[in-house]
C-alpha cells in the first residue's frame, strides 16, 4: 500500500480522576496509509475518541509514539503541537464547531489568520473551500441562520481551507438526520476520492461506517480483530 | 396572584448563592453610590448644622454699614458706645445694655495635618457681656482669661484640628504672645475660635473700635426698633441684623456648593448603578431562564414573574444601600474636619450622619433598584416561553 | 476578517450586555475626568508658575493690608528687580456673579507681569484715567464688554465715599495671555489703586493686600523670602513671604484636603467598576469554553487565546474610558464656559494620561484573571464538556 499517514505504536493513555488512574488505551498499536478512509467504532468508554484526540495531536499518550505524516508528535509541547495542528489537520467535531458571533466564510477564514497569506488571498482559499462543500451561496450567513447540515459543511470547509493531509472526524453526523447526514458522509466520501484526503472518523453509527472504506472496532482501549 | 409572586420570589431568593456574581454587583454598585452620596451630605449637614446652631434669635448683630461678614466689619469707639444706648437692647441686671463689644482678629496656627501651611483661625477680643450673652458657652478645662493681660481660652474645636493651642502653649500673634489658659465648648460655630479679652486685644494691635457688637434684644419688637434707631442716627453707619441669621446665611455658599458637587457626583454614580444593575437582573433572569420558563409553562402568569425579578432587585439595592450605610457612618460619623469659613478662617465641624440622610440614600437605592429591575422583568413575563427554553 | 474584527465580533456576543457595561466603564470614566480636574484644579495648577516671583503677604493672614510704605525698603533687598502690589476689590457683576478683581498700580503690575500682554496705547490709557478698568480677555468675551464702554460694578467690601456700593470703570484695555496656560489665566480685572484709595468710604488709606516682588534670579527665592521676612519681624506688620506657586497652593490648602475626597470617591466607583465589568469578562469567557477549545484545535496557541480575551477586555474599557473622558472634557469645557473661566474645569493633557493609564490597568485587572483561565483550558475537557 501506500506510505503511512498515521502510526500508532504501543501507545497508553492514562487519566487521573482525583486520586483514581483510569487506562483509556492500552499498548494499541495502529497504521492508517494515506489516502484510506478510517472508521473507528466502539462502545461507549471504549476510547475512540480518546485515540482519535491523540492522532489529531489534540492530547498527548501517556506512553508510547505516534508519527502523523511522517512526523513524531508525541513529544511535542504544547506549542508546538498548535502549530503542528494549524498545518497538518482539519477537525470536524459533533457540536460548537462554528462561533456563532461569525459568518460562514469568516468561520473558515479563522485557520488562515494563522498563516501569513494576504487579506485577499485567504477570501480566495475561503471560496475555493466553500465550493468544494456545495456552500458559496451561504457564505454570509451567520450559524444560526443555517440548518445543521449546512452547518457542518461549513466545518467540513473550514477544516479544509489550509489544506491539510488528514481530516480527523468525531461523530460528524450524530446530531444530523438520515438524510443530512447521507449528504455529509458522501462529501467526505468526495473528499477522500477525489481530493486525497485522508479521514478518520468516530462514530457509533454502522450505517455511517459504511461509507467508510474499513472499520475499525475498539473495546477496553484495545482494537479488535480488522475488518477489511 | 400575591401568592404566586411570592412564591415565585422565594424560589428566586434561594437560588442567589448560585448567582453571587452578578448579585455582588448590584450590592456593591449600590453600596458605593450611598456611601458617597452620604458621606458628600453628612458634610454638608455637619457644616450647616454647627452654622445653625450659632447665633440667637433675641440677640442682634450689628456690623459696619455695607459689610457682610465680621471680618469686613470695623467701627470707631464712639459708634461702638453710641450703639448700645439705642432702644431695642435689653438691660442686663445691673441696669447697663446687655451688649457685648467684640473685636474679631486674625491669629494663625499649624494644622494637625498639614504641618507646613498654617491655617488662619479667628480670635475674638470680648466684653464680659460676651459671656453672659452665650449660656451655651462653658469653660471644661483650665480658666477663663484674666482682663488686663495677654491670656486666651480656645473652643474645643481648635483644640482638635490645630496644633500649639493647648493649655500652657504660648501662641505668637503679630510680636505679642498670649498664654492659653483654658479650653471652652459651646457647641457652635465658636468652637473654632480663640477668645481674650478686648481691651488687651485692642491695645496689642493698635485697634480702637469693635468689629462688632452683639446685643440682647428686648422683647419681640426689639430688632425692629434697633434698626429704625439706627437709620435714623446720621452718626451711625451700621448694620442690625438678627445674630442667627447672620450665622445661617453664612453657609449658603457652602451648602450650595457642595450640595452642586453632591448632586453631581451622586446622579452620574446613581446612573452607573443602574446600568450595572440592569445588567445584573438582566443576567440573572437569563440565568433563572429555564426555571422562569418553566413555571409560566406550568400555568404561573406573567405578572408574579415581573413583581419578583423586581422584589429580588430591590432586596439586593437595599442590601447594598444598608452596607452604603454603614460604612459611611462608621468612616465618616463625627470625623473632625475644618474648612474655610466666610471670614477667611478655619471653621470647624464634624461630618453628621443623620437618620434623614440614611433614609434619603435608601429612596436613591430603591429607585435604582427598581429602574435597574423593570425591563429585565418585563422581558422576563413577555418573552416566548419557548424562545427562553431554548436560550439555555 | 482580522484577529481584530474576530475580537469586535465576539463582543457584540451578548449585545445588551456589552452596551450596558460599556455605559457603566462610561460613567466612571465621565466621573473621573471630572473629578481629576477638579483635583488639578486645585493641587496643581500652579506649577507654570515658577519661582521668579514672590508674594508677601501680612503674616497673619492675607486678609490683614500691609502699609505701602514698605514699597521702598522691599525695592532696596537684593536680588528685587521690581516691587508691584494690588489689593482685594470684591467686586460683583450685575447681581450676584462675584468677579476675581484687583486694585494695582498698573505700570508696576506691568513690569510683574510680562505674561500678560496687551498693546502700549491700552496700557496708557490704564495709567492715564483714573477710573479706567482693564480686564482679561476671557472674561470680556463671557460678559461682552467692549473698549469703551463704562461697566458698572457692585463691590460688596467697599463702599464709594458717598456710601453707594455701586462703582463704575471706563474698559479702556483687553488683555491676553502670552501662551496658553496664561491665556487660561485671563479671568481677571485690575483697576487703579491710587483711584480706589482715594475714592472709598472706609479707605485701606495707604494699604494694600500684597505686594509681589520679582525676581532677578529665581535661585535666590528662599533666601530673599527668609530676609524679607526678618526685616519686619516683630514689627506691627509682620509678613509672610513666598512664592508665586506656593501661595496658590497654601490658599488650596486651607479649603481642605479635596485630593482626598476626590481619591475617596474614584476608590469606590473604581472598585464597583471592576467588580462589574470583571463579572462581564468572566460570563463571556465562561460561555465560551467550548469555543475557545475549538480555537486551540484550529492551532491558536495557548498564548494567542489568552491574547483575544485581553484584546476584548482592552477594547471594552478603551472604547468606554475614552467616550466617558470625552463627555468630561466636553461637559468641563460647558462649565468652564458658563462661568466666565471661574472654574476651569476642561481636561488637560494631564488628565488623559493618567486617564490611559487608569485604562490600562483596569484593563488587565478585569481580563487578567478571565484571560489565564482561556489560556490554561485544556482542549479535550472542554470539549467532553468537562
């Protein structure tokens, strides 16, 4: 297959809740190649989206390594790791995506502020973005003039617009309808054909893994057998 | 409906802990303003209080013709005893005019407080009939003046705001030096001053006349005839007035101004209350969202909601105003100030925290509160219950 | 959009709520400037002052008149360039309007006084007619006088010798200040005392309230004040000497001590102010905890966070600060004008800046604490609702 996106080796996540240490995942090991689209299911507790925070470099494991596009992220600061997050990943998560207080196309435009493109140059990347979710004609509406699909297009546009290799999803569709959410999951489908993306999602949906190209299963922290 | 609205209240009141952000702000902003606006005006009523209790209605005043205070005022000896033999002054006992001639000079003295600006006080050379015409004016400590020599009794007043004035101190005036024998208290505006005789004072700094003289007046009709005397005298260029009225028209400015800056300092504060206090109720009836909803869901109307988002509002205003209060009582309440007076020099008072100003402070709250209180209520009754739920 | 406009916007969050705070910080700021003017008015208003001119005064109390006899002898102590002196005249305007008015010798005032400055002809005519009245030109522009005209005049210390307290002066000069300080300083009117002497009732007859001396060289104030002094200690005239500055200043003080009053009373709007606008940072940030969050998974730093919530803060009491300082300066500039220049209550320059910096700090004060809580979110719990 192609080279790796992400790898995940031998990798444990502990929490301290007061004085309790709780072991969300335990020696996983995991490889996701570039351009695959991932589904991470499990039950609740499984530590699904414990493992899809620490791919997105969102928190840090307890032990073990993780390289994400060729690079090893399980070291880095905190800053660092904010600056890794800005050019390397687009996150769509179930809820609080947008600010209300803004625009669609100003809520994608809020990752370019941290690069050094021009005032004009983001409003490109920002309509490019927007196009490619089907949204350019919704650009100045605010999120709560919006439907919910059309508000996680939005999400889906801004954690394209700088370009990331991998698209990192937590429940995407679990406050949407049947049909919204088919409408969603065939954009992320669009995305990983047609724009090389690679996506890995939670969800707790079999019908929304479908559109996956494999699931994986979690219990306990650990992965279960693969499916292909 | 009273029985709704309290209700309603209760539940409210209990869950002000839960709140006690927004709650504090109404306390405090409100707390502030009172304890301005009374501090300002216990100052005011201190001033004016000290003022008023000066002077006598059966005594007159009678000052150089066209002066308005005794420290402009200055006659000649010959108008001084032309004076007291005019009709409408009572007799003392021993038959003579009970009438006082007084001569008002400049002293200086260091401030407690300020040590390196002096401060001018007034002393006072008298006639015995100075002291028979104030009852109210009483030696507490040490002795009166000898007549014939250079000796001094000063008010309490000056003994609390002035340095060098105690008994056995020697206070330098003009190259003379005057021994302080005794401390009086008169509880008026004389507290502030320093006495000695007039004959010494006179004599120490080349003055002949009086700058004025207080006299006895006899009887209701007394004022009246002094002063067409007077007018009549071609020798006598004099002013008669009523001792206390003089002593009152005194503060007018003093009150006027502060009154001015008390006024102004209060509404733009008071107006600042109750933009904190709108946000405030504003903020805890979003907070009380989902339970104000949930009631008028349950079938509680409009109106007991409005009535206690208003009773919460006035509590806090009037908790704040009580805690306003207090702390200017206990920071201001009898705090020995002086200022300048109408001659130039220091008068002393004490700040008056009265049960009037107390009350006034209290409307000033209530009003805030409930201005502070109304529009987030009416919000609070008028609003779709659903559009509430749905702020949550 | 900017890091700025996403700032704006997400003030606008809860519009009533940021309007009524943003009126509160307008409100303390109005108090503020008002209240540091007065102060200043008060307490410093006479630092252009400087040292190069004295004031001597009776010992006692500047109420006391001191002969003018002593004019020679002041002229003979070294380090005098030139002796001038004026006198109290207390007069009023129409009925109750109380004027700052002098009685002098205008050509010796003149010589004191370069900062005023008024043409030659004017200041003839002043020494020329005995009734002449020269005045400021602050206060000819508030009540309208014109060269020329006889402007009647109350005194309420003096009456004429015929026992009226009605006076009345020929305006024969209108005088300016030479920079803007001393053009703040024209409320004033002089008229003769050689006049007034001769012409009122009860007559200081030879004496006037002070004499000011100027100096040859500033440095030698102390010691010309000391040996002015000596020279007529334990005389009947005992005087107090001292400079310009430092006579404004003991005048001030013997009202009492207004910069604690005033400090008293922006202590308790200043507290109320924090806790009101820090209870507003403090919502704004706690309903936005999961927003913050999803600014952190965008890649904004830590600090960057940090950073918007201080920006908002900033921007609040800026934008309030700056509207309550200008309705200060606008409504002290109304008074001032509404009283002839009496009380000079606009705005300097100093004023604003301790006004910016009292911005500054209430800035970090209400949004330090809401800001360090952004700053150490952790993303995965905000977002799990945690």
């Amino acid at each position: 297959m192609s080279e790796s996106m992400v790898e995940v080796r031998n990798v444990t996540k502990v929490y301290e809740r007061g004085k309790q240490k709780v072991e969300v995942l335990h020696r996983l090991n995991l490889e996701i190649p570039k351009g695959d689209f991932v589904a991470l299911m499990g039950p609740s507790g499984s530590g699904k989206t414990t493992l899809l925070n620490l791919i997105g470099g969102l928190d840090q494991p307890t032990g073990g390594e993780i390289v994400v596009g060729g690079s090893r992220i399980d070291q880095l600061g905190s800053g660092a790791l904010a600056h890794w997050r800005a050019h390397n990943i687009g996150f769509v998560f179930q809820f609080y995506n947008l600010m209300p207080v803004l625009t669609a196309e100003a809520n994608v435009e809020l990752p370019l502020l941290l690069t050094r493109l021009s005032a004009a140059q983001r409003r490109k990347n920002v309509a490019v973005a927007l196009e490619v979710v089907g949204l350019a004609d919704r650009a100045k509406h605010k999120p709560k003039e919006l439907s919910g699909g059309q508000e996680q297009r939005v999400a889906i546009a801004r954690a394209l617009v700088s370009d990331p290799q991998l698209l990192v999803c937590d429940e995407p569709t679990g406050d949407l309808d049947r049909k919204t959410a088919g409408e969603i999951l065939g954009l992320l489908q669009v995305l990983n054909r047609e724009h090389a993306k690679t996506i890995v999602m939670v969800t707790h949906d079999p019908k929304a893994a479908e559109f996956a190209r494999r699931t994986l299963h979690l219990e306990k922290g650990q992965l279960l057998e693969q499916a292909a | 409906m009273l029985a709704q609205a309290l209700a309603i209240t209760g539940l409210g009141i209990r869950s002000i802990p839960e709140r006690w952000a927004p709650s504090l702000v109404i306390v405090v902003g409100l707390a502030g303003v009172v304890a301005v606006f009374t501090a300002l005006l216990a100052m005011a009523a201190g001033f004016d209080s000290t003022l008023k209790a000066t002077g006598r209605s059966d005594a007159a005043l009678i000052l150089r013709g066209g002066s308005d205070a005794e420290l402009n005022s200055a006659f000649d000896r010959d108008s001084t005893d032309l004076i007291k033999e005019e009709p409408g002054i009572a007799a003392a006992a021993d038959g003579k005019p009970l009438a006082s001639a007084e001569l008002m000079v400049i002293a200086e003295l260091v401030r407690k407080d300020d040590v390196r600006n002096g401060a001018n006080i007034t002393l006072r050379g008298v006639e015995p009939a100075g002291f028979a015409l104030r009852p109210q004016l009483k030696i507490v400590a040490g002795r009166n003046f000898t007549p014939g020599l250079r000796e001094l009794i000063v008010g309490q007043g000056v003994l609390k705001q002035f340095q060098g004035a105690q008994i056995g101190d020697v206070v330098r005036m003009r190259g003379s030096q005057w021994q302080v024998v005794g401390v009086f208290a008169s509880g008026d505006a004389h507290d502030s001053e320093m006495w000695a005789d007039i004959n010494v004072a006179r004599s120490t700094f080349g003055r002949t006349g009086s700058s004025s003289v207080l006299a006895a007046l006899d009887g209701p009709g007394g004022l009246e005839r002094l002063k067409s005397a007077v007018a009549a005298e071609p020798r006598l260029t004099l002013d008669v007035l009523r001792e206390q009225d003089y002593f009152s028209g005194q503060t007018k400015q003093f009150r006027q101004t502060i009154g001015f800056l008390a006024g102004i300092v209060t509404a733009i504060m008071a107006l600042g209350a109750v933009f904190a206090a709108l946000n405030s109720t504003y903020a805890a009836v979003a907070a009380r969202g989902k339970e104000i909803a949930t009631l008028r869901a349950i079938g509680f109307g409009g109106f007991p909601v409005v009535v206690s988002v208003m009773i919460e509002a006035l509590l806090l205003s009037l908790a704040g105003a009580v805690l306003g209060a207090i702390t200017a009582y206990l920071l201001f309440n009898n705090l020995s100030v002086s200022t300048l007076g109408q001659n130039f020099t220091q008068v002393v008072f004490d700040f008056k925290v009265t049960p009037q100003l107390v009350a006034r402070g209290l409307v000033i709250a209530v009003v805030i509160g409930m201005v502070g209180g109304l529009l987030p209520a009416l919000r609070a009754a008028r609003l779709p219950v659903t559009t509430m739920l749905r702020e949550q | 959009m900017t890091r700025a406009g996403f700032v704006i916007a997400n003030l606008f969050r809860k519009r009533t709520r940021t309007i009524l705070t943003l009126l509160s910080v307008i409100m303390a700021f109005l108090l503020f400037g008002l209240l540091q003017s007065v102060n200043t008015v008060f307490n410093a208003g006479s630092d252009f002052v400087g040292a190069a001119r004295l004031i001597v005064q009776a010992r006692v109390s500047f109420t006391q008149p001191l002969p003018i006899s002593m004019l020679p002898k002041l002229e003979a102590v070294p380090g005098v360039s030139r002796v001038a002196y004026q006198s109290w005249f207390g007069g009023v305007w129409q009925e109750n309007t109380p004027l700052i008015m002098f009685s002098l010798d205008p050509q010796r005032y003149r010589d004191v006084y370069p900062e005023y400055v008024m043409p030659d002809a004017q200041w003839q005519a002043f020494e020329r007619t005995r009734t002449a009245m020269i005045v400021g030109r602050q206060l000819a522009d508030q009540y309208g006088w014109k060269i020329g005209q006889k402007v009647p005049i109350n005194s309420n210390i003096y009456p004429q010798k015929n026992g009226s307290k009605a006076w009345a002066f020929d305006l024969v000069g209108i005088f300016d200040g030479k920079d803007e300080e001393w053009k703040k300083r024209t409320n004033l009117a002089f008229i003769q005392q050689d006049y007034f002497d001769e012409a009122n009732q009860f007559g200081l007859k030879g004496r006037i309230n002070f004499f000011i001396l100027k100096l040859i060289d500033s440095k030698d104030a102390e010691r010309i004040s000391r040996t002015v002094d000596a020279m007529f200690e334990n005389s009947p005239d005992e005087t107090k000497t001292m400079t310009e500055k430092d006579f404004n200043i003991s005048f001030v003080k013997q009202i009492g001590d207004i910069g604690l009053i005033v400090r008293w009373i922006l202590f308790a709007v200043f507290f109320t102010l924090l806790l009101v606008v820090g209870n507003t940072m403090a919502q704004s940030v706690r309903e936005r905890v999961p927003e913050l969050a999803v600014l952190k998974t965008l890649g904004f730093s830590d600090a960057s966070v940090l950073g918007f919530v201080l920006a908002e803060a900033f921007t609040l009491v800026l934008v309030g600060g700056l509207l309550g300082l200008l309705l200060a300066s606008i409504a002290g500039a109304m008074v001032e004008r509404g009283t002839g220049g009496q009380f000079q209550l606009s705005l300097d320059l100093r004023v604003w800046l301790i006004g910016i910096v009292a911005i500054v700090l209430m800035s970090l004060a209400v949004g330090l604490l809401p800001a360090l809580r952004a700053r150490r979110l952790k993303i995965v719990d905000a977002l799990a609702g945690r």
